[in-house]
C-alpha cells in the first residue's frame, strides 16, 4: 500500500487518511520529511542572492510541510492511541527529530540569513517574524562553538530519549495503578452507571470478574470524593502517589535526576543560571524573581485557607482526616452546607448534550460558529468523532475531533492538539483535537460526565477555539503556539459558559426527564464557589512550585534522593501540606518530564488566570454572551496567535493591563 503521509491529503482541510495509514507509514514519511527538509534548507542557504524576506523568511515557513504533516499524526497517535508497536516508534523516531531540529536552529548559515534581512519595509507581522525566529538561534545555542554545539546536541538527544521513556512508563503507570475490587459492598456510594463502567474496564483489562477503578493523571481521583469505603479510598489515594516512585519497571525517579542535570548543564551552556531561568526567558513573565514573587505571595494565603477547610472537614468526619478523607467530607459539607449534591449533577451533564447545546451553542453565540457531524470521515480510532466548522457567513472554517472516553493505550489527562495549523502563507485551514478521560459508558448507558468534567470539556474547547478561529499569515504563529504562559488563558476563559444563565439553560438538563437543572442547584453552586479553593490553590501551587524547584538547580548540583528532595522542596516554599499533597508529584508529573513543554512552566497556568479572571469581569461588564463580545475577543485575542505580542493583543482586547484583583477574588486570596 502507498504510504498515504508522502502526499497531502485529499480529505477535506487536509485531515489525515487515519484508515488507510499503517504503523510503519509514520516512519517512513517523517524521515522522508527530514530529508525533504534539509535539502530544502540547503537551498535556502545556497541562494547566491543577498537574504530577502521572501527568499529566506518565507522560504523557511514554507518548509517542512511533509515533515509537518507526519509529526501532527504520529504524535497525536502517540498521546492518544499509543500502542506497543506506536511507543516503539516513539522511541525510535524521537531522537531523530530532535537531531533534526538542532540541524535547524543550530546552523549558523541559516541564523547569518535571518540576521541579513533588512527588516526596514515589512509589515509587522513579517517583521516579528524574522525577530522570533532570530530569537530561536540564540536559545538554542546557534551562537555556541563547534565544541559547545557539540555538546548541546549530545545533551538534547539525550534529553528526548529521557523524556519519551518517562511518559511511556508513566502511561503504563497509570494503567498498573488501577485498583480492582471484587466485593461489589465495597463500591457503596458509586452510581449504577459508575458501577457498570467499572465492571467493563475490568473486562476490557482481562479480568472475569470484579470492577476496576482506572486512574486519571493528577493525585486526586474523582471516585474519592464517593466512596464510602474508607479502606478503598485508602487503596485508592496510596495508589495514585506510589506511582513513578515505587520501583519497578515503572518507576521514573532514577530519570528525573538524569534529566534535570542535563537541563541544568543545558543552561549553564547556554548562558542561564537555571533551565527556571532559561525557561522563563521567553516567556510574557519579566523574570524568574517576577514568578517566584507571585507565587510566594499566594502561598500562604491558600495554606491558610486549606488549613481551615481542614478543621470543617475533620469536624464532620468525626476523626483525624487523612489524605484520602479529603474529597468524600469536601463533598459532604457541599452537601450539608451549601446544598450541593455533585453525584445529583451528573444526570443533566451528558456528554453529547454538554457538547451540542452548551459547547457547541456558546461557540456559536460568541462567534457565529455551526458545527455539524460528519461521521463519514474517519479518525485514528473508533472513540473519535469529527465534525466541520463553519463561519458566520457560512464559510468552511475547519475541523474539530472530540476524543472523550479513556482506554488503555491513550495518556492521562486532557488536551488539545493540532492536526493541520491555521496559515494564510500555505493556504492551510486548521484542523484540532480535544481529548478527555472520561470513563466509557457500557453499551446502550449515557456518558454522563462530573461536573468537573463538564468544566474540563469548556476548558479544551477554548484551546480548540485558539487554533480555529486563528488568523494569522505563517505558520509559526498559528493558533496556539504562543508563550506556555499565555496558552492557557482562552482556554481558563471559555470555562466561564458551564454555568452562565443562557449556556446551562441550554444544555443542564436531566438525560432522562428533561427537566432542567434546578435553579436552586445552580444557586448553591454560586455560592459554594469558595468552599475548597484552598485545597485547589494549594495542590496546584505545590506542583508549579515542585516544578520550579527540580529546576532551578545549577549545573553540577546533585538532587539526592528524589522523594527527599520533593519534600525538602515543598517544606522549604512554605507549601507542605500533608493533607494536601501536589497536584502532580514527581513520579506522574508529565507536563514537566514527558516532552517537557511545561518544564519550569507549570506556574503558567496561574498566570494565564490573572488575564482570566479580568476577562471574565470584562464580558460581564459588557452584556455577557453576545456576538459583539465574541467579535471582540476574536478579533483582538482568539485570531492573533503570536502575531503580535500578546500582552499587546490583550491590552487591546481590554484597554489596558490585566489586574490582579480578580483573581484574588475568585481563589478567596484577597
């Protein structure tokens, strides 16, 4: 069979033929990419014509197009449908693209080119093109010796092997930490839905019998907050943090170490004190010290605030709390307090529904947005949905793929990805994914979603909404490919619909009667809105400052023992709270260590919430869901991409720079 990947696609916007691609078409198309590209860099370098825009600038991000194409496929198969003969590749394929962009940013012919270009006449869009760029070479070391190049491509080589064996043991982690009950009492306080979910994951991991309770990535498991077993829980909490960290075939202790002293001596290389501070250089945050600041100053504020919601909790308990209590008396004071039942909720947030007459509905408010199923195209996987986007006008704007349901070969967590990137320069229209773990229902039953779930399916949407309503001439600024500190925040807004009056009117209604969500339900909601931010501020602030930590070591230094080191860190910021352990410890904290896009940057997204929470108080200040609104937003934020400097994009968005008030307000910090 020809190896559909070697030529573009003939489905409409370019969606990967998934049906006709076999494993070893990735292979073969992302070195045939690698090899096209090259020679096409070569001849850029080899035009006996002084640099121009056009024959260096625009070349390059005409570039690497098959190459684009091969990578956006087989990564998304890696992330979500990685089985054993997919993570082989992986390992294979992954130090030669790494190799593959040192060959570009570190050449120095290449780098000379852009320099030359006089920039003088260009548009602004053109223009910051050629500083970006020219700000690559120099992060990644284009203006190092030979010997110093040497080296650097050693420890990024090194670097990419380290990162894809810790997300493969992580996802097999994740997998063998799944804990299986076989006495049905013991499951008092799940629903019958929850049971039957249980009951087929169990079948579908080999077991005749029992109900298997799988993981999600982060330390907290959504069923804790449910089961009245307090021996489960136990089995349950202790479970989610030995991972990564128990010995064995999954344990990633042993690559943490390796590799945050090869990032520490990757930025000694490059001129930084720290991989923090080479991190944050490129970054919306002035400096390391301006976030280190911001989250010193939370801190003590959300142990406070956690340390009270702790005394509630072990008053309604009636004993000493321990860890895996948390959740289920953080439910029950919901419950008895504020009259918030969250197992009540899930019947009027079903999957399809949430998708159609919230997601889908808001979108089209804000935006003009129509979305309209095509089940003739085909993703990589049965569980895979695809739907065509169109504009106001009617136009075809693009692709959306929704991924919901967990299963065994795909990552933890949630996330949006790219398939095909937005760009005028090569006539591209975009083409996304969102991918959440939502248990699979058993056949014929609802997908009936928490109503953190529901929350985390507005949340990917608003990245989906970056990458499609993206306006942008190249490539390299498309949709989402902004600073990871800005990435999130379209993402952290578009939460604001689950519950906004005309989104939930809409969709919060009982799959089974129709009714609507209570009104008095949505009321408790408000006002249980500060009832456990400081649980949630002081999980998230030990994972980013864990994070910081790992990496802020300078060159040479030597962690020690990692479990040590972790709870020297956590102690040493003020933030260890036995209770309260990070949202991410070491052994599963993917968004640092697998791949690393989120190294020295989980801090990111509470930078992003100070824009949110603004965002949020403009569009209730300006009437809320209206299409001028959204034409506002889009015009100023969603469609600019890295176009332009995003705090300039947001100060025109907003008139001015973000304040901090809202958010304080909004995590009970003020």
């Amino acid at each position: 069979m020809a190896n559909p990947l070697l030529t573009p696609s003939a489905l409409p916007y370019g969606l990967p033929q998934f049906a006709e691609i076999l494993d070893e078409h990735y292979a073969e198309a992302v070195e045939a990419g690698i090899a096209e590209q090259l020679a096409e860099i070569e001849a850029i370098v080899g035009v006996s014509e002084p640099p121009t825009f056009e024959n260096t600038a625009a070349a390059m991000e005409r570039s690497g197009r098959l190459l684009a194409r091969a990578v956006a496929a087989f990564m998304t198969m890696v992330s979500s449908h990685g089985t054993e003969s997919i993570r082989a590749l992986e390992t294979q394929l992954m130090p030669k693209l790494s190799a593959h962009e040192d060959a570009i940013l570190l050449d120095r012919r290449l780098r000379d080119r852009f320099a030359a270009i006089d920039v003088s006449g260009l548009d602004p869009e053109a223009a910051r093109l050629v500083a970006e760029w020219l700000n690559d070479f120099r992060r990644a070391g284009a203006n190092l010796d030979d010997a110093g190049q040497a080296r650097l491509r050693e420890l990024n080589a090194e670097l990419s092997r380290l990162g894809t064996e810790y997300g493969q043991r992580v996802a097999q982690a994740i997998n063998d930490a799944a804990v299986l009950v076989t006495d049905e009492a013991q499951l008092e306080g799940l629903s019958a839905d929850d049971r039957a979910s249980a009951a087929q994951a169990a079948r579908a991991a080999g077991h005749e019998s029992g109900w298997l309770i799988t993981f999600i990535q982060p330390t907290n498991q959504p069923l804790l907050s449910v089961l009245e077993d307090r021996e489960l829980r136990r089995r349950v909490f202790e479970a989610s943090v030995a991972r990564g960290s128990s010995g064995g075939e999954t344990d990633v202790l042993g690559l943490v170490r390796d590799m945050v002293r090869l990032r520490a001596e990757k930025a000694a290389l490059l001129g930084y004190a720290s991989f923090a501070d080479l991190a944050v250089d490129d970054q919306t945050a002035p400096s390391l010290e301006a976030v280190r600041s911001m989250l010193g100053q939370l801190a003590p504020a959300a142990v406070r605030n956690a340390a009270s919601e702790a005394q509630a909790l072990a008053e309604t308990a009636g004993h000493a709390l321990e860890p895996w209590d948390w959740s289920f008396y953080s439910a029950a004071v919901r419950r008895d307090k504020y009259a918030v039942d969250e197992r009540a909720l899930r019947p009027y947030f079903e999957l399809d529904t949430v998708l159609r007459d919230g997601i889908f509905f808001a979108a089209g408010r804000l935006y003009g947005l129509r979305f309209e199923e095509r089940p003739d195209l085909v993703g990589y996987h049965a569980d895979v949905r695809v739907w065509e986007v169109f504009d106001a006008d009617g136009a075809g704007l693009g692709l959306f793929l929704g991924d919901y349901f967990t299963r065994p070969t795909k990552r933890g967590g949630a996330w949006m990805n790219a398939l095909v990137e937005q760009a005028s320069l090569t006539g591209d229209r975009p083409v996304v994914i969102n991918n959440l773990n939502v248990p699979k229902p058993a056949p014929g039953e609802p997908a009936l979603l928490t109503l953190d779930e529901a929350r985390t399916a507005f949340h990917e949407f608003g990245h989906a909404l970056h990458g499609l309503l993206s306006d942008v001439t190249f490539p390299k600024f498309s949709g989402t490919n902004v600073p990871r500190d800005f990435v999130e925040y379209p993402s952290q807004v578009n939460e604001m619909w689950l519950l906004w009056p005309e989104v939930v009117a809409n969709y919060g209604r009982h799959h089974e009667t129709g009714q609507p969500l209570p009104q008095e339900q949505i009321d408790a909601l408000d006002a249980a809105k500060l009832w456990g931010e400081g649980f949630a501020t002081t999980e998230y602030l030990g994972a980013a400052l864990l994070d910081l930590a790992w990496h802020r070591l300078a060159a040479g230094d030597d962690p020690g023992d990692a479990l040590e080191f972790e709870a020297k860190a956590l102690s040493e910021a003020g933030i260890s709270v036995p209770l309260v352990p990070p949202r991410y410890r070491t052994g599963y904290f993917q968004h640092i260590f697998a791949g690393g896009w989120y190294a020295a940057g989980y801090w990111s997204y509470i930078w992003s919430e100070v824009l949110d929470a603004d965002t949020v108080e403009w569009f209730k200040e300006n009437g809320g869901l209206t299409r001028a609104n959204g034409e506002t937003f889009r015009a100023e934020l969603l469609s600019r991409g890295f176009s332009r400097d995003p705090l300039d994009s947001f100060r025109a968005f907003r008139g001015r720079d973000a304040a901090v008030a809202p958010l304080l307000a909004r995590r009970g910090l003020g």
